[in-house]
C-alpha cells in the first residue's frame, strides 16, 4: 500500500534533502521511498499536505508515563515533594490496571502531540502483572515504543529476573523494545552498577540512567562501565569534564527543562552538553508537573540556553527532539528524519490556523509557536494514526472515564486531597 503525502511545506531535517517549500513524501509498505519537489505516484493514496508542514516525528527519550492519571497535581512542587507524594505516597496503591490506563492515556497524549517514537521509563515497580499491564498498554497503543525497565525508586535489588522475564516476552519483535533502567551507583553502590551493565551487555539493551548528582559519571568511568548505549538523564549542576567522560564513551544526554527548571534541578544543560561534544536530547519526563508536549519543551529548552549565551538556532531544538534522541535510543537508522528508507513516521502540522499563520521560516514557526492544538496528521510506520486532529480509532471518553476512576480510586486509598491543596512533605 503506498500513501503520497502531497503539496506539504517539507522539514526533513536530513541534511541530503533539506528543506522543500512545497514536497512530496511517498510511502510504500511503512517505510519512506522518495521525498522530492514533485513525486508522481499514481497507484498511491494522497494525503493533501496543502497549508502543513511534513515533518518527522518528535523521539521522546524519557517520560514516565504511569503517573498519568495525576496530571497537574505537581505544578508547584519540588523534586523532594515530587519523590514524596509519586513514590513515596500514592505508588504503594497502584493496581495493574492504573499502570495500564495511566500508560495507555500517557502514550496517546504523546502521540496525539506528534511523539511517534516514546521511551517509557517505568519506576512503578511491585509485581510481575505491574510491568504486564504498561507492556500491554504500550502495545495497544499505536507507534513505537521503548518499555525501559527499572527496580524503582533506589534500592539494592537485582533486576536480573525480570528484565530476562520481560526480555523473553518482547523477543518476538514488534513495536516494543525493552531498555535497563539503572539506578545508579549512587543508589545502589558500584557493584550493583556493574552488573546491571553486564547485564545490559549481555542482552543488548540500551541503558538510562537519572544522574542527579556530581561524580556518578566519573564512578562508572573509572569502573569501565560507561558504555556508547547509556543516556544519561538530567545531570544537572554537572561539570563539562565530567560530561566529557559521557561524550568520549559514545553516551547521551536528555534533558527534560520544564520538569528541571520547576523541581529546582537547575539550569538544563543544553550548553554545557554541547560543551562538552554531547548532542542534547529532550525529553517530557512526568505530566503532574509540566506539559507532555515537545513543544513545550522545545521553547524552554530554547529559551533557558539563548538567555544564558545566545547560539542555539530553531534547528538546534529540531534535531535535538527527531535525529539527535532517535539516535540517543539505537533507531539513527530506523527514525528521526524524512531519509527514504527509515520508518514512515511523519507529522503534519497546520500552518493555516491563526496560532501560527502566516509561516515565513518553517523550523522556526515550530519551535517558536509550535503546539499539539496544529499536530493534524501522524503516521507510525506509514499507519494513519490520528487524522482530522483526532486520533483514529481510539474511544477516548471511555479511557477519561477509566483514567478518572483510576486517579479517584487511588487517591482516596491514599488520602491524598484533589483540590490542588496538597503539599506533600519530604
């Protein structure tokens, strides 16, 4: 089945294609075969891209999307107030079917905002149906998707068992990869770190890691334990010789700046990474405190570093939520541009609605006024999975009445207030 994205203004963002003030994409049997001026394509059916940008989809590297059901409920927190009332509070009481239904809707919400590829990193850790439940709701949900797997929140614990279990369950391909959430040495001592990277090694997976403090990637450096597949997560306050370490090894970085500016974590690290030879990635992180769009993300990120030395341009921000993260996650081959021959996982945003109109520098209009409220169409290798500015086949007041009873549920096993009152004591 071949699809023609038609008459769209194109961002590639593959250097080899640039920009094309009015494309064609052609797609054939999920993956992209031609991106040009004017393609002629007979046989295939045409998607008018008149009045869009086409444009790749956003690769969020980190988001932990089972806290869902509490959207906004940490707007004014802190980090330690976060780690109290997430993990500390109303964890404890999540059935398999809250990790599900907060998964699922967290996985929608991204997709609807154009994140065709989402790396789940999953720290709601109690039993083996827990980890289930996000597995299946990542699988019900269209796109692709990372299920990275941690042992929680700290801890000595071995994941040896269940990263296996779950590894043996994804072994059949599909649109779900599994990743080894580390903890850290920090969290665990340098013993626990190292097995977690043989392990990792062993079964070929990529690992994330939050660095929340300074010498953590010294530790792992001095221990043989970096690796070109670690991303590192935040790494806030960190010094550029430090992050060097990560660069040399092949490492990444993602960093989440909404999420960092309002928890107190500190200035993103946008420059001092690029400093340092890193390529930044962004990510959303959780959505009881900041917005789930890489929009958003995208403009603080962009404005927290251009107040503090003026350089990064609207590409810098492109690349850095499409190539730059799709490689940060092992996909540089797979997604994160328009190249015939990745995957077919395109967004088309209007440039008609009045948010955005009239668009003079495309790359520039997305970062600087980019928002879900123009994400039109998206394709998830070549799937049509939202159309019209709405997502296809997805019974969205059911899930809101499920994600609700969900939220409510928890929150009385808790005592855990709705009123926006709650400041929760670390």
């Amino acid at each position: 089945m071949k699809t023609l994205i038609s008459g769209g203004t194109v961002v590639s963002l593959d250097p080899s294609i640039g920009d094309l003030a009015r494309g064609d994409v052609l797609v054939d049997n999920g993956l992209i075969t031609e991106v040009a001026a004017h393609i002629d394509a007979p046989d295939a059916e045409v998607i008018d891209a008149c009045d869009r940008i086409v444009m790749p989809g956003f690769v969020d590297n980190h988001r932990h999307a089972w806290q869902t059901a509490f959207r906004g409920i940490g707007s004014d927190w802190t980090f330690p107030q976060w780690a109290a009332a997430m993990h500390g509070t109303v964890k404890a009481h999540y059935t398999p079917e809250d990790v599900y239904i907060g998964t699922l809707l967290g996985r929608l919400e991204a997709l609807h905002s154009g994140v065709t590829t989402m790396l789940d990193w999953y720290h709601v850790a109690q039993t083996h149906e827990h980890e289930d439940a996000a597995i299946d709701a990542l699988t019900d949900a269209p796109g692709r998707s990372v299920f990275c797997l941690g042992a929680g929140w700290g801890g000595g614990d071995s994941v040896d068992d269940d990263i296996r279990r779950v590894r043996a369950r994804l072994s059949g391909g599909g649109r779900i990869d599994l990743a080894l959430g580390m903890r850290g040495p920090g969290a665990t001592g340098i013993d626990t770190a190292a097995r977690e990277v043989k392990l990792a090694d062993e079964l070929g997976l990529r690992i994330s890691l939050h660095i929340e403090a300074p010498g953590v990637i010294t530790a792992l450096h001095e221990h043989g334990l970096l690796r070109d597949t670690l991303t590192g997560v935040h790494a806030n306050g960190i010094g550029e010789d430090e992050l060097r370490l990560l660069a040399d090894a092949g490492g990444s970085l993602s960093i989440s700046p909404d999420v960092e500016l309002k928890m107190g974590f500190g200035a993103p690290m946008t420059g001092v990474a690029l400093a340092a030879g890193l390529r930044p990635t962004l990510s959303i992180d959780d959505v009881p405190s900041v917005g789930g769009d890489m929009f958003s993300t995208m403009r603080t990120a962009f404005a927290a570093q251009r107040g503090i030395d003026g350089g990064l341009r609207s590409r810098d921000l492109l690349d850095f939520a499409t190539v730059d993260a799709a490689a940060s996650m092992g996909l540089r081959d797979r997604t994160g541009s328009l190249t015939p021959g990745k995957d077919a996982d395109i967004v088309l945003l209007r440039t008609d609605d009045v948010t955005i109109f009239p668009v003079t520098d495309p790359a520039a209009s997305i970062v600087s006024h980019g928002h879900p409220g123009l994400v039109d169409t998206v394709l998830a290798a070549g799937r049509v999975v939202k159309r019209d500015g709405a997502l296809v086949g997805v019974d969205l007041p059911a899930l809101r009445t499920r994600l609700l009873a969900s939220r409510d549920r928890i929150a009385e096993a808790a005592g855990v207030p709705l009123d926006g009152t709650w400041r929760p004591q670390p």
